[in-house]
C-alpha cells in the first residue's frame, strides 16, 4: 500500500501496514478537500492537531474528510477550518489487535538452594499477549517522538527485566526447585501482574503470561530423570534387574573378545543370584506359613482316653489297666 496524490484527492491511509507494527503515523502531509480516510479491520485512526488527539475513528471503512470526518469533529471538539487553503495535521494509526510474543531467558539465572553454594541454573521460555489499551498514554509516552513502534521494541523493554522477575516469582512459588513446573501457573500470574505494571505507562497492558518450560543443566536433568525412575521402580535391586534385561535385549552386552563376555556373564550371574535369593525367601516364607498352620496348641487337642484315665479308681481303688469305667464299681474314670 502506497501513499499517492491526485488532483482530485488525498488518500490517508497506513503505508506499508505489518502486522509487527503497534502504531504509524502519518505526518506532514496536507489535506485538502476531497481527501479520505481509508480504515481497514484492526486499526483504529487518531486525529492529532496542534499536539492534541481532536478524534479517534475505530469503524473500518472509506472515508470522505469534508463531508464525513470534519463535521463529526467539529460536533466532538469544536474542531472547525475551511479548505481554502491546506491543514497539516497527524493522523495516527493503531493496531489494535492481541499481540502474541514469544520470550526465553538470554542467560540462565542462578535460583538459590541450600544445596548448590552458587545457586541452581535454569533457562525458561513461553509467551506473552499484549495490546493498546490507553491511546493517551501512548501518544505521550511514544508516539510523540517516534513515528512507528513495534513489537520487537516491546519484547526488548520485557526481557530486559524478565530475569530479575523469575528470579523473583521463582523464589517466591518455586516450592521444589526440581520441578518448578509444578508452580508454573502461579509464578506465571505473579510476573504478568509485574509486567503489565511496568509498561502500564506506555498505554498497553499484559493481556496474558505463561511459561512454557523451565531447563536445567544436563547433568541435573540426568539426575531427576535417574531420581524419577527409582521412585517409579520402587525397589533398588528389582531397577537393577530391569536394566540387565533391557541390556541384554537390547544387544549392548553382545561384542567380541573376553571383556564383554566376562561383562555379560557377570551381569548374567548377578541377575541370577538375585533371583534365587527372591526364590528362597519366598520358599522360606512359605514354608513358615505352612508350619504355622500344622501347629495347634495343645490345650485344643482332642483328648486321648488311655492318657488322662487314672491307674487306680477313686472310688473303690481298684487298679483301672487303662479302661474308662471301673471294673469292680462302674465308676467313670475319664
């Protein structure tokens, strides 16, 4: 799109409209009578004259300065001026949709931990929306004294303090350093709200703030998957069973010469004793349960006749030779 001038009329539109621009402003350019405003979808246009915004059109469309946009100003702002001779005035562009940006850390930041003297290093990445929402503010702060602003020039004014604010947040929510992921929606609430503080002045806000990941060193990252991997195994020596296999059926014990096989037959043997001392526990428990329920206590054992009969009868002392009734009287001996 180009800027071009006829004897009939002036065209007042964005030249070279980008989607990475926020704003432009069209300057130093008369309008004359029979000019007009083109407005396309997402932009929003801002009268500026003598320093001062006299109106602001957000409906897209093709516009007539004489009979369509002077009379609404001179009803909004008493902004009245004849054509007979031309009027210098500003108009400035706005994009006024959501922009989405990604960010990472330039550098890694050094959280503090009582285990590491000089601090934990991580990386992290994600995105951020943002849009203009105060056109005063805007045109004070920036558009003053710059014809255009992109979105680069956001992202740079954000990074610069986006390290001192994950350290920040990080400390704050950061409740296992290991697995900052897990408080990655507060430490992200927390650094949008610091961020839209900081560029509140320029008439935009942080619509939204999220961090995508967070890296650490490969060393540590080794050191939590290991960690993981126990924790999900449970049992030290089941872990070293399960890692002979998948050696094994993997091929890494396969070579050539007598280093590899006494290596393959060293792990081969240390996985089979571990077997079988899981075998004999196992026989050696089970043989206990067994033992236990052949064993009955002996006050529950029936009762045998010949071993509780007495040797002679208590009532007439005949001697009994093992019967249950006396031989001589009849009494009951058991």
């Amino acid at each position: 799109m180009s800027f071009f001038r006829n004897q009939f009329a002036d065209v007042i539109e964005w030249e070279e409209f980008r989607d990475d621009m926020i704003f432009w402003k069209w300057s130093n350019k008369e309008i004359k009578k029979g000019s007009r405003l083109i407005i396309r979808q997402g932009q929003d246009a801002l009268f500026l004259y003598n320093g001062k915004v006299e109106g602001v059109f957000k409906d897209e469309g093709d516009y007539n300065i004489e009979s369509e946009i002077i009379p609404f100003l001179s009803t909004l702002k008493g902004f009245k001026f004849g054509f007979n001779s031309g009027l210098r005035v500003e108009v400035i562009f706005i994009n006024t949709k959501k922009f989405n940006v990604k960010w990472g850390t330039r550098n890694s930041i050094n959280i503090p931990t009582p285990t590491l003297p000089g601090g934990l290093p991580i990386r992290a990445n994600g995105t951020f929306d943002f849009q203009v929402n105060d056109y005063i503010a805007l045109i004070d702060n920036i558009a003053g004294v710059r014809d255009r602003y992109l979105v680069d020039d956001v992202k740079i004014r954000i990074t610069s303090i986006l390290d001192q604010l994950l350290m920040k947040w990080i400390t704050r929510e950061g409740k296992d350093i290991f697995n900052l992921q897990m408080n990655s929606l507060e430490i992200s609430r927390g650094i949008r709200e610091d961020l839209d503080m900081e560029i509140h002045d320029t008439g935009m806000t942080i619509t939204g703030f999220s961090v995508g990941s967070f890296n650490y060193p490969k060393q540590v990252q080794d050191m939590i998957d290991k960690s993981a991997s126990h924790g999900m195994v449970g049992d030290v020596s089941k872990y070293q069973q399960i890692s002979v296999t998948d050696a094994m059926a993997s091929g890494k014990l396969q070579g050539s010469g007598t280093a590899s096989d006494m290596a393959g037959m060293m792990m081969g043997m240390t996985m089979a004793n571990k077997m079988m001392d899981n075998m004999n526990q196992s026989g050696s428990q089970n043989q206990n349960q067994q033992q236990n329920q052949n064993q009955v206590p002996q006050s529950n054992q029936p009762s045998n006749g010949s071993s509780n009969v007495p040797n002679f009868c208590p009532n007439c002392g005949q001697k009994t030779a093992g019967a249950n009734f006396c031989s001589n009287c009849g009494q009951k001996l058991v």
